[in-house]
C-alpha cells in the first residue's frame, strides 16, 4: 500500500500570477496553417480566444497603382494574380466589364464557352478549398487525391491558353482560338471521371463523424450579420442567403442553364463545406450542359478597335501586325464612362469599378474583392473558441492572399 | 508505351569517387557528407502567392519532389535545411524573411522561385521588394510566372548540386561572414566571434 | 422601387444635399455634399431597403476644386437594383463621416481609401494604414506620386522607358 500522506499537504510555495489577465498568442504571418501571408493576433484566455486583430497587406502588390498606367489589355495578366486558384474567372470577369464599357455583345457560342471556362476555374478553387479544410482537420489522403484532378484541369487551360495556372486567357469579346478537338476531349474525360473522385472524396470527409464534431458549430456567423459585413460567395449561401450574382444579374448567358444554389443553416464550417461541394456537383452539370447544346458561331466578336486579329495574319501581313502592336499597346481609345460589373468569383462578388477618361489606360480602376470584404469578420466567427477551431474556420473561408490584398 | 511485362530500364546513381574492394568504400569525408546531405534536403517552404500553389502542385503525386528526399516539410526554420521562397515578397514581409533565415541553422540555402523572388517579377511598385537577394543571400533563382513544378525540380537539384560539392570548411570561411555581415546577419559562433 | 420615385424621395428628403443625378449611366448615379452622406445613406438603407454595401473606393481628381472623392455602391437585394453615389472632398479639409454604424462591412474599405488617399473618416474605430507599411509616410494612389519606388538600385529608368 503506498504511503500517500506526504502529498496530502497543501503546497506552501507562493504562486505569482501574472498581472494581465490575457494571453497575445501571434498566429502568422508564416504559419503552416496559414493559407497565405496575414497575421493574426489572438487574445486569448488560457485555451479559449477571447479576442484578434488582424494584420494584412504583407503582399499588397498595388494592382490598382498599376492598372493605372497599363492598357486594358495589360491589365488581364494583373487581374489573373488576384485570386491566383482560379485565374481564367477573373480574366473573364475583367473582359466582360471592358465589354460593359465598350457596349459590346457576345454571341452564344463565346458565352458557352466562357460558361465552361468559368465553371472549371470555380471546381479548381473549391477542389483546394475543401481539400486543405480536410487537412487542417488532419485528413491529408483527400487532398493528394484532389489535387491529381487539379493536374487535369491545369491540362486543359494549358490547351485552351498555353499557362497552367497564370491563364491570361481569352480576349476582350470572345477568345483567340475555339476550344481545339484535344481539349474537347480532355473535357469530356474530365467530366467522365472527376464525379468518381468527387464521391470519393466525399465518402472520405462528408458523414465522417470526426470532420462532423470538427466542423459542426465551429465559425458560425448569422444571415443579418453576415449580410452587414458584406458577406458573398459560398459563405453567405452557407449562413442562409440565396445571393447568387449568376443569378440576380445574369451575366454571359447563365439564364439559359438551371442550376441549384445551395443554401446553409448555420452559416459554420460544416456549412460551407457542404455548399462548396454541391457547387461543385453543380458545376460539373453545367459544364456537361454547356458542352452539348454549345450553338454554332465565330468564337470572337468583331470589335474592330480592339480585337487582337488571329495570329496567321499578324505573322504573315502588314497591316494586322501595326494593329496587333497599336492595340496591345494600347493606342486605341475607349468611350469616357464608368462601370461597375460584377461576376461570382470563387469566393463571393467580385467587382470591377472602371473609371475611363478616354486614354488608353483606365482613369481608376477598383477591385472589389470578397476575401477582404469577408476576413473583416473572422474575430466576430472565433470568439469563444480553441485555436484548432480558429485554425479549421480560417481554412475554410478560403482566404486567398492576392485577392485579400491585392 | 512499354508493356507492363518489360523491365523499366534505371539509370544507377554514380557513387562519389573513391576507392573500393570487396566489403569496404573509401572516400574523402565531404563526398560521404555531401550524398547523404545532398538526398535528404528538408525544404521550408515560404510561399506567399501563386508560385505557392505550383510549388502545391510539385509536391502532389505528378510532379513527386518528395522522390528527392524532401518529403518531410518542414515549417519551422529550426528543422529546415533548405529555405524556398516562393512568391511576392513585400517589403513588409521583407524583414519577416530576414527573422526566418536567421533562424535556421547552419547549412542552410535559399531558393528563390519565381520572377517576383528574384527581382520583383511584373511588380515593379513602391511596395514590392524587387527580389530577395536585397535580404537574404541567395543560392538558386528559379525564374518563371510562375515556373512550372519541372523548373522548380531543376533548381531544386542545382542545389542538391551545390549541397553535393560544398566544402564543410565554407561556413567558417571569412568570405562567408562578409557576405552575411552585408546582409547585416551577425553569425555567432567561436569562429567568427570578434569578427 | 422605381428610380423615379426614389429621386422624389431623395430629392424631398435632402434637397440642396443632391448635387447631381445621372440617370443614364450603367448604374443610378448620384453626387452629394460630403457633409450630408450618412443621413443619406442612413435614409436609403432603412427606408429604401438598399441593404447591402457592395463597396467603397477613394479617386483623385487633381482639376477639380474638390479633388479627393468616395464612392459608394449600394444594393438593393430584394429588387435586384443597385445605386452609387459620390462625394467630393477637398485635399486641405479631406474629413468625411464614415459609415461604419450603418454597415460594418465599411471598416476595412474605409482604411484602405484612407490609406490609399488620406481621406479621414470621422467616428471610425480604427483608421490606420492596412495594406501598405506604417511608416509610410505619403498616400500613394494620389496622382502626383509615382509608381515606382524612387530609391530602387538595381533598374535602370532608361531601359524601361520612363
């Protein structure tokens, strides 16, 4: 029997407690669970964060600084660095607000196709979303899973445009070259095969009971709040709001298609994991729709002042050279207007303000950026919880650091 | 595409010079130290941007760099061997690349991928370090916007290269400290105290 | 909601407050005094339903008497229509009412246009430099600075073509 009484007696050491009540834990700007370069300072009460700030712009770039002294056409490679996950919908994004500005209307054919685009960049962003959620949660199968599907998309940019990642793709009023046999077929394998691997990753984390006790509750936000902080994207649809820009404004014929737009309960991480994965279901459909009722037609519009002419002439003729060289060097002019024109991003409404003064560079141009509009809100989505929680909420509002700070 | 009944032909890995019989291999203590190093390099991998998610997409199963030996990532500067930079460097990131690399241990390298490490790329603004060599000294440049995973492969086996063939007497070397006390990094060790 | 009625409303409410309305631009377009902004923002968000800000930005007109601009778009969730009103300040008086209490999405936009333009927003809670270094001590996107860092060492202007 073991002689205990020793350690019945109280202690009689002094314990000095520090005078401050609250911890400052620094999480970033390098971090391994940073998904990007911003810090947050956590106030915190032993294990549960009482408060954070939030330091941001450790890549500011100055996109807009720049833009203002590039033609519209320079500005695509910018625009293509903002939310770097899925480049080829803020290209797109960037051509339709120029067409907006020029008065330009595409042809059915130029829509579909951009459908296309635009649908694979939004799968692409949201396959690493979820896929780093699941690691964060400490499920690292489904993300080398995932990102072997990533390669194939990267695969068919590369044969739409040339660029695996930076895509700079297509042209102000269509694109430079139609969709070639090869990336037809690429697609129609892709959309063969990446439902397969959809349902895998899904039987991995969708009714896990772990990344369910992990994720359910964790990071919530309210539909009004949400609606204050300027939510948009799959974060607002998550906390219950149906706003959809694909569908309030309609934008490259996206009322000819039926798709859901999943709406949350709660608005917590389990919520917008579950969004984005139906979004991606979604965009699989649309894409397969898009790909079979594609009408006939040119994939350009004839915008005279400012389409690039095909590549067979400008290296063989005289005239489509000067015009090739005029117009990407900007010589070419634009009507006096502004415009604001807004696509859905990957992560929410992304906005162009476009201030033009008849130059060959816009007057002013504006990004409007969901990530920064939305991270205003993270200290408000993780008071009261752990770290593991914080970490798990930052990874899945999918904070991408070019679009936060651009 | 061969049938999956042929042999894959492999190309043996040369050994390092030296001199060797039955049962023994007798080489000079740098060649020895420099093959395991050089195969067993653990990155720390500094991404900021875009070149982030290519560098994503080297370590995934289509472009494997953990068949090089850097499976093992490591995000603490005091485990890495190996610091790759990956991305647009601020200049208010500048001063927290600096902390990093002071951090890690001697041997340690940089590889800076991509155009905005290694001048500052398309952003030549007031707010971009135009390249990290204007913090840190660096070993390889890797250029590109952003380079492909096999152009990151390459400048990751230039400097398995350099690993290879440093001489383990370069870090004391005073040509060495100058070039670190230009960065204004203090080394701190018997050989450079008073230096 | 019709924009008719709404420029009635408007004009009911405010009056010499208004000082321009463009109708004919992608979106209604308004300009108004800088002093009377967050009464006009408070009447199109509680009486309007314009419930949503989409966004706020600073522009610089070096020409005009008012050089230093915000802009703000509002949007009408329900009605699918949205709005954007100006507001000029001038660059020795840039002190305008910040909108914070009305939309808490306006935190961050505020900063940003203060730190890109150095327009102070009264009643803010935090105005500090976000995306830029603190020790900054000029507003960059003004149009008199330049783009470039003038202390770089390693390009040379003449071979860019500046």
């Amino acid at each position: 029997m073991n002689n205990t009484t020793k350690h019945k007696k109280a202690s009689k050491t002094k314990i000095h407690v520090d005078q401050a009540p609250y911890n400052t834990l620094n999480l970033g700007p390098t971090h391994p669970a940073t998904h990007g370069v911003f810090q947050n300072i956590l106030k915190m009460d032993g294990e549960i964060i009482v408060d954070a700030e939030q330091t941001i712009g450790y890549i500011h770039r100055a996109f807009e600084k720049i833009a203002e002294r590039r033609p519209y056409y320079q500005i695509t490679p910018l625009t293509d660095r903002l939310n770097y996950c899925s480049s080829p919908l803020n290209n797109i994004g960037w051509h339709i607000a120029v067409e907006k500005l020029l008065g330009v209307e595409t042809n059915k054919r130029i829509d579909y196709m951009r459908i296309i685009v635009m649908e694979l960049a939004r799968i692409s962003d949201h396959l690493i979303c979820n896929s780093v959620t699941g690691v964060d949660s400490g499920a690292l199968t489904g993300f080398v899973y995932v990102f072997q599907e990533r390669e194939k998309i990267y695969e068919i940019y590369e044969e739409m445009c040339g660029a695996r990642m930076t895509t700079n793709l297509g042209r102000v009023g269509g694109f430079d070259r139609d969709f070639s046999p090869t990336a037809i077929k690429k697609l129609r394998e892709l959309l063969t095969h990446l439902p397969k691997v959809l349902e895998e990753f899904e039987t991995l984390l969708l009714r896990n009971r772990i990344f369910m006790d992990r994720t359910i509750g964790v990071g919530p936000m309210s539909a009004e709040r949400a609606l204050n902080y300027g939510f948009t994207g799959p974060l607002l649809r998550a906390a219950g709001v149906d706003y959809d820009v694909r569908v309030h404004e309609p934008y490259s014929s996206y009322n000819d298609f039926d798709f859901i737009v999943p709406v949350g309960q709660h608005g917590d991480t389990y919520d917008r994991f579950c969004v984005r994965q139906t979004e991606m279901w979604e965009s699989i459909k649309l894409i397969k729709n898009a790909l079979e009722n594609m009408p006939e037609g040119k994939f350009n519009t004839e915008v005279p002042a400012f389409y690039l002419p095909p590549k067979e002439e400008v290296y063989s003729k005289m005239e489509p050279l000067i015009n090739h060289f005029k117009l990407i060097m900007g010589e070419i002019d634009v009507p006096q207007k502004e415009v604001y024109s807004a696509v859905e991003g990957a992560n929410g409404e992304l906005g162009f303000y476009v201030v033009a003064d008849g130059g060959r560079t816009p007057y002013r141009l504006h990004f409007r950026r969901p990530c920064f509009v939305y991270y205003q809100a993270y200290p408000e989505m993780i008071k009261g919880s752990n770290i593991s929680d914080a970490i798990l909420t930052m990874s899945s509002i999918n904070i991408i650091a070019g679009e936060l700070d651009a | 595409m061969n049938s999956i009944n042929e042999k894959p032909s492999y190309q043996v890995v040369d050994p390092p010079e030296g001199y060797s019989s039955p049962g023994f291999f007798a080489t000079t203590l740098d060649k020895a130290v420099g093959l395991a190093r050089k195969n067993s390099i653990w990155p720390l991998p500094f991404a900021t941007s875009c070149c982030g998610i290519e560098f994503m997409a080297t370590m995934g199963a289509h472009y494997d760099l953990g068949r090089f030996g850097a499976e093992r990532l490591s995000f603490s500067p005091r485990q890495a061997d190996l610091l790759m930079v990956m991305g647009t460097i601020a200049k208010k990131m500048a001063p927290v690349v600096q902390q990093v690399y002071e951090q890690m241990a001697e041997p340690r390298w940089v590889l800076a991928v991509g155009a905005c490490a290694s001048s500052g790329g398309i952003f030549d603004t007031y707010s971009v370090l135009q390249g990290i060599d204007k913090v840190v000294p660096v070993d390889v440049y890797v250029p590109g916007c952003p380079p492909r995973p096999e152009q990151i492969i390459e400048g990751f086996m230039k400097i398995q290269e350099l690993v290879a063939h440093e001489s383990l007497r370069r870090r004391y070397s005073p040509e060495y400290i100058a070039l670190l006390k230009s960065y204004g990094i203090q080394l701190d060790n018997k050989y450079t105290h008073g230096l | 909601m019709d924009y008719n009625t709404l420029t009635e409303h408007l004009k009911e409410q405010f009056g010499a407050a208004i000082l321009e309305i463009d109708p004919t631009a992608d979106i209604f377009t308004m300009v108004v005094e800088s002093d009377q902004i967050k009464p006009i923002i408070a009447f199109l968000k509680e009486q309007e339903h314009f419930d949503f800000l989409t966004d706020l930005c600073g522009i610089h007109y070096p020409d005009q008497p008012k050089e230093l601009g915000v802009i703000y778009h509002l949007h009408h969730l329900k009605e699918r229509k949205r709005i954007r009103i100006k507001a000029f300040v001038s660059k020795d008086h840039p002190y305008i009412d910040s909108i914070v209490p009305l939309f808490l999405a306006a935190n961050w936009m505020e900063r940003e246009t203060y730190d890109f333009y150095g327009i102070q927003f009264l009643g803010h809670p935090n105005l500090k430099r976000i995306l830029n270094v603190e020790y900054l001590d000029y507003f960059p996107m003004r149009k008199e600075y330049p783009l470039e860092d003038d202390t770089r060492t390693d390009k040379d202007d003449r071979f860019f073509g500046r």
